[in-house]
C-alpha cells in the first residue's frame, strides 16, 4: 500500500458560541490552521504516483478563497467549528475530488490534531 501526505495552512478566526462563559474558546479567537491529506492507493499511476501532488491544487484554492482570513462561524453558519467539524467537511470535500482520500487532519496549536478518518 502507498501512501503520500501534504500539509496546507490557513488562518481564520472562530468562537464556540455553545461552551461556558469562562470557557477560554468561548471567546472570539484565530487560529493558524494546519491540513493534513492523506491519500492511499494500492498501485501507483502510469507516472509513478498516488496522486500527483500538484493535483492537489484545488485545495489550496478552496482553502484560500473560501476558509483563509474569514470568521469559520460566519462561512458555515453554526456556532460550533471546532477541528472535528472542519477535519470531516475538508473531507467530504476531497473526497469529492480524489477517490485515493483516507483522511484529513486539522490543527489549531502545534500539540493539537483532529482527524476524520472513515
């Protein structure tokens, strides 16, 4: 089995609207997101790859144009976008573009992952 990984970043901000008061995430907040694809393929293509990696693309784009230096609550109006939620939705996403997507990883601080993996 094959398996590559590329890493995008994104910056946005957030507030978890439904935790205590004193819950410090309560508070409208901003991360530098880290994404982690994870694609798997039991045979490489006629190039030698997974997938190419300059396939990838448009998830750079996705992640600029629509998730990059905007407020997630306002993107996907709910009041909770934790890193679970945006692990599965980059997913669903890709998963839409490339059959090869095993998982995806989001982190908010470098000692913290969420990861949705069917």
């Amino acid at each position: 089995m094959y398996t590559i990984t590329k890493e995008f970043a994104f910056s946005a901000s957030h507030q978890l609207c439904g935790l205590p008061e004193e819950h410090p995430c309560a508070r409208l907040h901003g991360h530098n997101y880290v994404v982690l694809i994870e694609l798997r393929s039991k045979t490489l293509d006629d190039y030698g790859f997974v997938v190419d990696f300059n396939e990838l693309k448009p998830l750079k784009r996705y992640l600029d144009d629509k998730l990059d230096h905007r407020h997630l609550n306002e993107v996907f109006g709910h009041d909770m976008v934790t890193s679970e939620f945006l692990a599965s939705h980059l997913f669903e996403w890709c998963s839409q573009r490339w059959r090869e997507v095993v998982a995806v990883r989001v982190s908010e601080t470098p000692k913290t992952w969420a990861e949705f993996r069917p």
